[in-house]
C-alpha cells in the first residue's frame, strides 16, 4: 500500500511539473524592427522568424540580435589552428540577452543550432571570438555573446534556431543569410 501512494505521488509530480513546464512555454514575442524602428520582416515570415537587428522576448528573458558576419574573417590565428575545414567558411552572429523576468535564467551559446542550406552545421570556438558558454542572469543583469559556426562557402542560406523552451523544444529561427 506505501508503494502504491509513494508511486503515485510521483506521478502526480511529474504530471504536475509537466503541465508547469508546457504552460510556461507561451510567453514569446518577436520583433523584428531594426534601429531605425522599420521592420524587417517578410510577408513569408512567422512569429517564430527573427533577422539581424530584431529580438524576441520569452518568459522576461529578451534577445537582441546586434549583427552577424557571414563572412568572418576578423580572428586571431598566428599559427593556422583555425582555418576553416577545405569548402567552409566562418559565420559569427552577435547576441545581447536581458532579463527583463522576475527570475533568474540561464543563457548558453550551446542553446543554438546552425543550419546552412537545411544542413546542420558544426559550433566552433575560439578564444578571441566567443569565450562565453552560458551563465545565469539575475533579473534587470544583460550580457553580449557571440557565437561561431563552420559553413559551407556556397550555402545559399544561413539560419540559427535558439532553443527557448527544452522541454517542448520551442525555438526561434534566425535568418543570417
């Protein structure tokens, strides 16, 4: 009978911490307005579409894309570590991320995913370009980032997806190119 009730309430927590989790998956919005305030957006794109110089905002945690270079060249390499593989190319994409929220959150470079061309594409690092990896942000804290991935020199098309929500696996696109 212990066994029984103690099963139970674990179940109940798990569909309880579920529900939570899912509910707190609808608090997104995108804009998609540049500095000047006029929109960047295309009659093609969804909510879920941002492009350089836009944000989205989800659960008080805001994201501004500040630039992306789809040709970057502009690192430190004296001694030839970080050529990019024969056919690919550097793109870095610059962040700015408030927390604008009640609570703490946790902001990670490892919450992007590149795809050129519909093709995953590896994250790569180096020293001089992208040395953050994630924290945690106190309510009204910011912090700037980059992140850098490895691309085919002919894609023709070039987004990132941000994962906002783990367990529903929301994400926004970020259209680079």
């Amino acid at each position: 009978m212990k066994r029984t009730k103690r099963c139970i309430g674990v179940m109940l927590c798990l569909v309880v911490f579920a529900a939570m989790a899912m509910g707190s998956g609808t608090d997104t919005s995108v804009d998609n307005s540049n500095a000047s305030g006029a929109s960047n957006e295309t009659s093609t794109e969804t909510d879920n579409v941002v492009n350089v110089g836009g944000s989205f905002e989800k659960n008080g945690l805001k994201c501004t894309v500040d630039d992306a270079d789809t040709e970057f060249t502009d690192y430190d390499d004296p001694y030839g570590f970080y050529k990019p593989h024969d056919g690919k190319k550097y793109v870095k994409a610059d962040f700015t991320f408030e927390n604008n929220g009640k609570s703490d959150a946790y902001v990670s470079s490892l919450d992007f995913d590149c795809f050129a061309d519909d093709e995953s594409c590896d994250q790569s690092y180096m020293e001089s370009v992208n040395e953050f990896s994630g924290d945690t942000l106190s309510t009204g804290r910011k912090v700037s980032f980059s992140v850098l991935f490895e691309v085919p020199e002919n894609a023709e098309s070039i987004e990132l997806e941000y994962t906002t929500n783990i367990w529903t696996s929301e994400k926004i696109i970020i259209k680079l190119q």
